[in-house]
C-alpha cells in the first residue's frame, strides 16, 4: 500500500481539497437521473485530520475509524469491519501519533463498527459502550444471525459478480475477512445516559443516541468541539429501516438525538461512514436538513395514519418537500423513503394494516391457488406473465409469478420469468442496496450463486463472549422435534468464574435459570474457555470429555445429547 495521504477541507462549505484539484462536494452526489453509481464506493483510502488531534481513516472498509491522540498515545472510536482492514489503519494511525491505545469506545454495536478490535486492543484497555450493547448483540448474532446473514448478502451484494455490484451505499463494499468470525470483544464498561471520560488529559463526552441503534451514542470533544457521530448521520438518506432486517428503529430518539449534535454547534464532524465534514456552519445546515427530512416523514405517517391511509398507499405517496428533495445528504443511496415510511408505521402499530380483511388473511397457497382458478388456470396466469415482462412490467410480473410458485405449477419456468422480472427492477432501481438485493435475488432463483459463506467460528471467536449471552442463546437453538416430550433440567459450572446455570427443557421450551436448580438431571462441569472450545466446535464434547477439561455427571452420553436437541450455532 502507498503512503497514506493526511486531507484538509475548507473550513466553511464543501469544497474538497485533493492535491491540486477542487472538487464541489454537492456535484459528488447523484441524482436519481444517473442510476446508482454511488461515488462513497470509491473513496480513496486515506486519513483525514479534524482540528489538532483527531484523524478519521476512510476508504479502509465500509466503516471509518476514527482516532484521537492523547497524551502518551491514543483512542480508537470504531475499530471497522474487517482485521486486514483494521491493520491497514492501525498502521496509518501508528505513523501519525506514536503510543499505544489507551481506549476504545463503540458507537454502537454493528460488526462493520467493533469485529476489527483484536487490531486495536491492548491488555488492560478499557472499551466503552452504551449499556444496551449486549443486547442488541444478541438480536443480531445470536438468535437470528442465519436470517441476518442471508438478507445482508443479497443487501450487499457479496455473492455477485464484482462487476454487479453496487457497494455498500455508503461507503466501499462490506470488507470480513474469508477465514472465520473475528474475536467478539464485548464493552468492559458500560453507561446509560452520558459519562465523561477523560482519558491521556483530553475530555469524551459520551451521550447515549438512540438512533440506528438503540444503544447508539456519540462522542463529544469539548476542547475540539468536533462530534464523532457513529452512524446516526452519513452522505445518503437514513436507513431508517434496513432491508436485511431489523426491528423497528426509534426514528422518534433519532432525531432527539440529532438534535443534541446540532446544539453543540461542533466544528468538526466525523461520521461513522462517508466523509468527515468542517467547519461549524456547514454541519449545522446538514444536521438541521438530515433531521428535518426524518421529522417529516415521521409526521406525514402519522398525519397519514390518522387519517386512515395503510402502509401501501403512504409508501407511494409520500416524498420530500421539494426543498429537501436534492440535498446531497438525503440522495436515497443507502435509505429509501418508501422502506422508511413502512418502518416508521410498523414501529408504531406492528405489523396490522387496521382493514379487518387482513386479520385473518387467506394462506398464500390458499390465495394463490384461488387466483389461479379466477384467472381460469395457470395457463392463462403464464400468458399473462409474459405480457407484463413484454410490456415492461416487472413489478406485475413478478407478483404474477409468485402466484403461480406458490400454486406449485410450472415453478421452473416461473422462477426464471422471476428472474427476469427482477433483473428488469434492478436495471432501473438507484438505490445501491436495493439493487444488489434485486440482482442477487435473481441469481438465486437462476442457481448459479453460492448460499452466502456461512463464517467460521473458533475458540478465538467466542474468547471474549460473556459466558451470560452464550448461555441466553441455548433456548433460540433447542429442537421442538426432538424435545416436545421432554422435561429436562441440565446444570452448567464454571469453576474458574464460579457462574452457575440451568437449561430447563419443558416440552420443547427452554429456559436459562441463574444457579443451579434442585435434582437437575445433570451437570456440566468446566471452565468458561472448555466450553467455548466446545460450542464452537474446536473440540468435540466426546474428546472434551475423555480429556477432563469438560466433566458431565451423566457421562459423554449426556452431552451426546445435549448436542443433538440443539440446533448448531
């Protein structure tokens, strides 16, 4: 890699400084008109300096990281996706501010924000996070992880061909690293509201800001006045909901949240995507704009809502006000204001339309095949296909087509008219994200892309997992095959920390108990280390137990079953 280059933005509007050529920072940013070239997907790796000690490394990964020099050395704010990538700007930062790390803090709980920290951390470092951070990790790698891996493929495209790809939308291509799931180092403290830290004599304050997450925070220097902001603003509209699958986002704390950044009035921002923004005018014009763009469209479904208007008919009809319309921060190039508009209605009244007819709605082979019989069989349903794929219709067509798959005739026939259907969708969609997920959709119904890589876990994997959150997982993973004529108590103690569980099965329920209870009908006896060896598959429990680092008072036929009525990891 070549030697790394240090940019400096005028202090006031968007001009950008690249050597010896200016670029206008709006003109970056694309229309609709010109497709969904996303020019955030080809930022040049660099380190850009904000005031006299924070550096903002972009470019490296999908994710910036973003140091703070401090007597004696230096502290991390993300550490990035990827540890090939985090050595590459560790590398950067070391030349720039000698010393070791003296502190680590996560914006939020995203891997692309915290799987590069094995990079960055040093025995004895603290790292900091918003108190809710265990258990958004939980949501998102544990109990649903399968879910989330597949629809973040097709989000990002990673089973493409490099050449269809689109990026990441707001910044290069997801980066992991191909051999296995970096070490998961959790926060060793934690906070609620805001704590202020003060780390080699220069003050963080640290604010919880709910927003893309809900343990989501920021940091403020006050001496600097500069903000590093995570994830709750960046060069694209919001993803106020994220199609690869989240719960519904507190868009209502987001703009609070906003809101506590602009009275701030920084001069310095660094994103946790995109590029870091100067000078104080500047970044209260995008800051007001970002969250007045989210608090109209909060609004408008609530005005919408109350009015009687369901999800399907506000997706179509609600836009910016014009005014809004073409800023380059709310170019729809990572959020879409229809996924927004459905997100902010679920997140308040779930997934019920409020039309009774949809209380109890036909089954989907039921409707379909009732569809069917309307159309006077499948054929005609067929013929109707390819007159919307001829007359350039590929939304009718594929919607068509999911009739006839769930009818169960014809389906190979209907998958690849769906492919097309959705090849023609992705052809015209602007949104980078949500084009990668039509393209990859298509390959998928085609068979010629791999399922997603499922990652590989190690020992190293689960090394700084607390043994709690390994534990809560168990119940997700239980088999209802295998376990609805069960009652079964399973103890777990761990002798180097003296924690204590239990499993309780009950017909194919589980449920973690702190201790152990009375008459269990079993125990398993190890270290916290054994049994992350074992729960990644580093060791089987068969050699755990012939080698005595994992005692089980039922034998190794115990933990023979105790794999089997699990599903794996």
């Amino acid at each position: 890699m070549g030697r790394f280059k240090i940019f400096q933005r005028k202090k006031d509007g968007f001009a950008v400084e690249t050597g010896s050529q200016q670029t206008d920072f709006h003109a970056q940013v694309p229309a609709a008109s010109k497709g969904a070239h996303c020019p955030v997907a080809e930022l040049e790796k660099r380190v850009e300096k904000l005031g006299d000690r924070v550096y903002c490394a972009v470019g490296y990964a999908l994710s910036n990281v973003t140091m703070v020099a401090v007597e004696g050395g230096k502290v991390i704010v993300d550490t990035t996706e990827s540890l090939e990538a985090a050595r590459e700007i560790k590398a950067e930062f070391d030349r720039l501010v000698p010393g070791p790390v003296k502190g680590i803090i996560y914006t939020h709980s995203h891997p692309d924000h915290i799987l590069g920290t094995p990079v960055f951390y040093e025995p004895g470092v603290d790292i900091w996070a918003q108190v809710y951070f265990t258990e958004e990790i939980r949501n998102q790698l544990g109990m649903l992880s399968s879910t989330f891996r597949k629809r973040a493929s097709k989000q990002f495209g990673d089973r493409l061909p490099v050449e269809r790809r689109s990026g990441g939308g707001i910044g290069p291509s997801l980066r992991l690293d191909e051999d296995q799931v970096p070490p998961l180092m959790y926060p060793t403290k934690t906070f609620f509201d805001q704590i202020e830290l003060n780390i080699g004599g220069v003050t963080f304050n640290v604010v919880a800001a709910p927003g893309e997450t809900r343990d989501h925070l920021f940091v403020y220097l006050p001496a600097e006045k500069t903000v590093i902001a995570g994830d709750n603003v960046y060069r694209a509209f919001p993803n106020l909901y994220a199609i690869r699958g989240v719960s519904p986002r507190p868009v209502g704390k987001w703009i609070q949240s906003l809101d506590k950044i602009r009275w701030l009035e920084p001069e310095y921002l660094s994103p946790g995507h995109t590029e870091p923004l100067r000078g104080r005018e500047s970044i209260q014009e995008i800051l007001t704009t970002y969250r007045d763009a989210i608090a109209y469209l909060h609004a408008e479904v609530i005005r919408l809502t109350n009015l009687g208007c369901v999800p399907d008919e506000m997706a179509t009809m609600i836009q910016l006000p014009e005014h809004l319309r073409d800023h380059p921060y709310l170019q729809e190039t990572y959020g879409k204001i229809p996924w927004a508009v459905r997100g902010i209605h679920e997140g308040y009244l779930g997934w019920f339309d409020g039309d009774a007819t949809n209380l109890q709605p036909l089954s989907k082979s039921e409707f379909s095949s009732r569809i069917v019989a309307l159309a006077g069989g499948s054929d005609h349903v067929v013929a109707a296909i390819k007159d919307a794929l001829s007359n350039d219709e590929p939304q009718w067509s594929a919607q068509l087509c999911d009739v006839l798959l769930t009818h169960g005739e014809r389906t190979e026939d209907a998958k690849r008219w769906k492919a097309e259907a959705l090849e023609q969708l992705g052809e015209r969609e602007s949104n980078p994200v949500g084009r990668n997920y039509y393209f990859a959709s298509a390959e998928e119904l085609r068979g010629s892309t791999q399922a997603p890589r499922r990652p590989a876990i190690s020992r190293d994997t689960l090394k700084y997992i607390p043994i709690e959150s390994l534990m809560q997982s168990l119940p997700a993973r239980l088999r209802l095959d295998r376990t609805e004529d069960m009652t079964l108590r399973i103890g777990f103690e761990f002798t180097d920390s003296g924690a204590r569980f239990t499993f309780y099965i009950r017909r194919g329920v589980g449920e973690i108990r702190p201790g152990i209870l009375d008459a269990p009908d079993f125990v398993v006896t190890s270290t916290e280390d054994a049994f992350k060896d074992m729960a990644s598959g580093a060791v089987s429990g068969a050699r755990a137990a012939l080698t005595g680092s994992i005692k089980c008072s039922g034998g190794v036929a115990k933990l023979r079953l105790l794999k089997t009525i699990l599903y794996p990891p």
